[in-house]
C-alpha cells in the first residue's frame, strides 16, 4: 500500500467522521435522540473525556491533558505509518493502522477546534448549535468535547435476582454513545488482532550468496 494511496484513505475516513459529527452537531439538540430502529438511535452527546468517558486528571488540567496525549499520538503515528509503509509491510496492516490512525485524529480536531468554532448546545432550552457566530466558542483551543451519536441498546433487561451483587438491577447491552471515529479505531484494532500471524509476517531477505548456493552438498 503506498503512501498517497493511505493518505487518501485517511482524508477520506476523516471526512465521513467529520462530515457526521459537523451535521449532528448543527441538526440536532444535545440530548436529542432518533430512533431509527428500538435497537438503533442517534443520540447526540457530547465526551469531555476519552472512551467510556474516562479522563486524564480533573478540571481544565484533565482536559488538557487529554489533548496533548492525542496530539503527541497523532504525530507519533504519522511517523510510524510512514515507517511501515515504506518497509513495505502488509498492506492490510496498513490500512489498519490507518483506520486507528485517521479514528484518533478525527477525535483530536474535536478536541482541538470544536470548543472554538460551534454555539453550545443547552438540552434545556433545546437549542442547536450554530458555527461562526458571534456567539460560537464555548471553549478554548484544545479544551473542545467530542461529538458522539451511535446508540446500540440490543438488549435491556432486569437482572434476575439470583445473579450475584447485580440481581435485580437493569442490565443494557451495548450502553455506550460512540461516534465514527471511535469505530475506525475499533476496525483497525480489531483487524491487527485477528490477522496479527498474517499482517505481521516477515519475508526473509534472500541475499546473492544465498542464491548462488546450490540446491545440495
């Protein structure tokens, strides 16, 4: 896979990422909810933190933190992907590395320049932020939350009581709000870990002598 062919594809995931989050973000309430199906809705939220809403720190600091981390990553894996491309690596590992790749740099320009150039969203009021007004900016660079919105609740239950600690409490799979970037991420992680024995096969270098030595002794 070579190297303008992997930039494109990342341009091109990090345009659908950003195209979705762009029109959820401009379209809808934060806290409104489409149930496209009982066991699929988009839900908009928005993430201060990392996946599973997890956080570096608390406050500003935290937050901060946070967006250094994914900008030091984001850099970081420019250079290894421009390693392994031109190592001449399997481009099937590639092209999973670039969908992490492009899934944590979509994540980064929310973290980056959201918080500068969109209205914020009040579920109270209900309103729907706007970009480039007099009003945008509800934070400072770096300080900006990711855009969430794909909702799978497949299964919402009750517990039975003889489960152990949990019995009697309401059980939900799958809870989480993620967004597209988040399943580049997932995609390209994944996909390592199933095809690791094939992606990370290495051809053994054939030198002249080698070649030269006959077939028996």
């Amino acid at each position: 896979m070579k190297g303008k062919t992997t930039l494109l594809f990342i341009l091109i995931l990090l345009f659908i990422d950003q195209a979705i989050k762009v029109y959820i973000k401009t379209n809808f309430y934060y806290g409104e909810e489409l149930r496209v199906f009982e066991w699929f809705r988009i839900h908009f939220i928005e993430n201060p933190g990392m996946a599973w809403g997890l956080k570096l720190g608390k406050g500003d600091a935290g937050k901060l933190s946070l967006t250094l981390f994914r900008l030091a990553a984001v850099i970081w894996g420019f250079f290894y992907l421009r390693k392994i491309i031109r190592e001449k690596h399997h481009p099937g590992f590639i092209a999973s590395v670039a969908f992490v790749y492009a899934g944590a740099f979509g994540n980064l320009i929310d973290s980056l320049f959201y918080g500068l150039i969109f209205e914020k969203s009040n579920p109270v009021t209900q309103n729907i932020a706007q970009a480039f007004t007099p009003e945008s900016g509800y934070a400072g660079l770096g300080f900006g939350h990711v855009v969430d919105m794909w909702y799978f609740p497949i299964v919402r239950t009750t517990l039975p009581q003889w489960v152990p600690f949990w019995g009697g409490d309401d059980f939900e799979f799958f809870s989480p709000v993620f967004n597209t970037a988040d399943v580049w991420v997932s995609a390209g992680v994944i996909s390592i870990l199933i095809f690791q024995k094939r992606f990370l096969r290495r051809h053994p270098v054939v030198t002249a002598s080698a070649k030269e030595m006959p077939a028996s002794l």
